[in-house]
C-alpha cells in the first residue's frame, strides 16, 4: 500500500507542478502522471544508484550538490521515456527536481509517511 500512496502523491504533484510552472513542464494527462511517477520511481531505483556510483568524486567535491544534476538528468530521461510528459532543458528539469523534492518532503511530513 506503501508504494500506492507515493505513486499516487508523485503522480499529483507532478500534475499541480506543471500546472502552476507551464514554463518547466507540460503534461498532458492524469494517465501520463501516473506513468511518470512510475517511471521516475523505477529510474531512482534502479538507475539513480549507477549515476551515484560513477559521479561519486563530483559529489563528494561539490559537497553533495551534484546530486541536484543527478536529480535532473533522471527527470530529464524520465520526460525522454515518457510520452506526453515535457520538460523544457535541463534548467527546468533542475527547477522542476527541486521543487517535486521539496513538495514530497512536505506532504509526506504532513501525513506522517518516513520517507
């Protein structure tokens, strides 16, 4: 059920993003953001860790802010996998990791879901 709910949370969050950030991002239905929370999960569980792995010194450099360009480049494949979910460049995708981070942190702190 756990997995459900977060779905279900990434796939609302993802629509309220692109409808108060048209500029960021675009997409075009409740079906297209049910299979992008899907495909965002699935990457940050099996392609995410690869990413770290091999940019490890950058992030240890950077103190961890690299991991904001990992975040955006798995929502950038994500808006490349998906069909009818758009991302305008790799600043927005930036924009739009961000502000979906900070928008599940808070609702899952609000319903008391450990993330």
């Amino acid at each position: 059920m756990n997995i459900l709910y977060r779905i279900l949370v990434t796939s609302i969050l993802v629509m309220v993003i692109s409808y108060f950030f048209p500029n960021i991002a675009h997409v075009d239905g409740v079906k297209s953001a049910i299979i992008v929370a899907i495909v965002l999960g699935l990457l940050n569980v099996f392609v995410k860790p690869i990413f770290v792995l091999f940019t490890l010194p950058f992030t240890v450099f950077t103190l961890g802010l690299f991991m904001l360009v990992i975040n955006a480049a798995m929502i950038a494949l994500c808006a490349k996998l998906v069909e009818g979910f758009r991302i305008e460049g790799f600043i927005g995708a930036l924009l739009f990791s961000i502000i979906l981070s900070l928008s599940q942190s808070v609702v899952y702190k609000l319903s008391g879901e450990n993330k």
